[in-house]
C-alpha cells in the first residue's frame, strides 16, 4: 500500500472502511501503567487465571481466554495519541492482561520463558491484549484484520491542562460518563528528565500472541469484523498472529490519581475508605483494577507494527 495516496486512491473493504495493510510506522506520545499479575489457580494440571471484571468485551472473552495464562508476568494498561498513522490520527486504550500461552504444555514461567512442550507439539507465549478501544472505525477493522487485536470503538477526551498534567478519559459512543478517566502528572523532580527509551532492549519479552476473535454481536459497529476476515468480505484460514513491535521515546516517570465516580473492590491492607482502593475503570467496559502509582510518559514515540507471524 502506498500510505501517500489520497483516500480516494486506496482501496476500502466491504464496509467501505479504508483498507492499511501492516506494516504500520506510527507517531506517538503514550502512557504505561504497571498491573500486578494475575492470580493463577492451578487445578488438575491446567491454570486458571482470576481476570478482574471487564477484562474483555463479552462477545469475544472465550476467544481472549484461549490457551493458558503464564504465571508471574504483569499486566499494562497503556494510552497513546498517535498523531501519524496509515489510517489517520486515533487514540488508544488498552489493557494487556497478562502473557498467555498457545498450544499444549505446561505454563510455569522460567528465567527464559520457555516451556516444556508435550507430544503435541510446542508451546508459543505471548502477551495479551485482552480490552481495547480506539477512536476511529479505519484503526478498529485494521487491527482486528492485521494483528487479530481486539478493538473497539470509543469516544477519547485526552487534554493537556497548563500546569504539564494530562487529563486522560474514554466514554462509550452514546453516554456522557467516562468508564475510564484518570489525572496524570510528572513525578516532582525526575518527572522532569527525559530518559532514551528503545525496547529493542527487551529483546523479544514483549512479544504479542493473539488468538483468532470473532465478529462484533448484532447492533455492533461494522468495523468489529471477524478477524479472518478479507477486506471483500469472505474468509480465509483463521490463525494466530505474533508480532513484536518496535518501539522508541523518550520517557520521563509520572503518576495518576483516578477520577473515575465507582469504586472497586480490590482489597489491600492500604486501601482508601473501608477496604476499597480507587479503581481506574468501570469494571464493565474496562477492567476495575489499580495500577502501580509510578509509570512512564512516552514523547516524541516511533513505532512499527510489523507484519504478523501468522501461526
């Protein structure tokens, strides 16, 4: 695809959504927030993950639930204002639950993170985008066709306030109360230094693995299609699609205080109000956790999303 077409010149799928095959190069700032791992059960051999509540819209949950959840890796929520794109400027919100794994074995987590495989063949990892949502239609069908992501279409109120905090919220199409909101600020001090950030030096840790998902339920928007979906409608082979992505900014530390109405229950002994702390989310459109207080602010933020592995 040559991204320097006029949109009249590209190519639009069955519901006249543009079509921006990978790879994707992307400008961006971008927020990440440490989660605490998931609370694994292991019963007759298998892990069972205890997945807060809205940790992925309903109709595609049995497919984010594929595989097993690898224990002791954390979770990230992350927020991004991508401001060039093949499909346009959009925002972003997503949660990433955890990494899972694909195939048969067992699902301990190692120095390496591999594991041992059984007769049936190998075992493949990855972290999990489980809730995502994006604000336009063009970035929601792509990512589904491209990279087998989950998204979702919401509407974003991401403002930069004077004194250098953000005001970070997402809201359903049709309500005026956010399910997500929360206040960020630099940390006093350090907040203040940029810091060189490339995650090539993570090597392939923050490899993505996601399953095949299907189409959104009736009354959906019609760019939730099916992920094996081509753009003229039919469908092909539904696989798995692994992708690690490039990414690199500068990052300075910062943190969040919730403005989000509900509170949670998420217990701790250091929680606000009788056992409660302050949840980021609804816990219906997006998880109800609470994640670690320091996090990182990305400017200035090059990004490519290759290709998938399709396996």
């Amino acid at each position: 695809m040559n991204v320097d077409q006029t949109p009249s010149q590209r190519e639009t799928d069955s519901n006249g959504i543009l079509v921006a095959p990978a790879p994707w190069p992307l400008k961006a700032r971008m927020w990440n927030f440490v989660v605490s791992p998931l609370k694994v059960n292991r019963v007759n051999g298998k892990s069972s993950a205890v997945f807060p509540a809205g940790w992925a819209a309903p109709f595609q949950a049995d497919a984010m639930a594929e595989g097993e959840i690898v224990a002791g890796h954390p979770g990230f929520i992350m927020l991004v204002q991508y401001t060039d794109t093949p499909v346009g400027p959009y925002d972003e919100l997503m949660y990433i639950a955890g990494k899972f794994s694909k195939g048969k074995g067992t699902s301990e987590s190692s120095d390496n993170d591999k594991q041992t495989p059984d007769a049936k063949g190998d075992v493949e990892t990855g972290f999990r985008i489980t809730r995502i949502f994006v604000s336009t239609k063009e970035s929601v069908a792509n990512g589904r066709r491209n990279w087998n992501i989950g998204k979702e279409l919401a509407k974003f109120n991401y403002t930069r306030n004077p004194d250098g905090s953000w005001d970070l919220a997402v809201y359903p199409l049709e309500q005026a109360d956010p399910f997500f909101h929360i206040s960020v600020r630099p940390i006093p001090v350090l907040g203040s230094i940029p810091i060189p950030m490339d995650f090539k030096i993570l090597g392939s840790y923050f490899r993505l693995l996601h399953p095949p998902l299907p189409s959104g339920p009736a009354g959906s928007a019609s760019a939730v299609v099916q992920s094996n979906t081509n753009p003229d409608g039919s469908l092909k082979e539904p696989k798995w699609a692994a992708l690690i992505p490039a990414i690199k900014g500068k990052m300075k530390l910062v943190t969040y205080e919730s403005k989000v109405d509900l509170r949670a229950e998420v217990g701790g002994e250091d929680s606000e109000q009788g056992g409660r702390k302050k949840a980021i989310a609804d816990g219906v459109n997006f998880p109800a956790v609470v994640p670690w207080k320091l996090g990182a602010y990305l400017e200035d933020v090059d990004i490519d999303f290759y290709a998938s592995d399709w396996v």
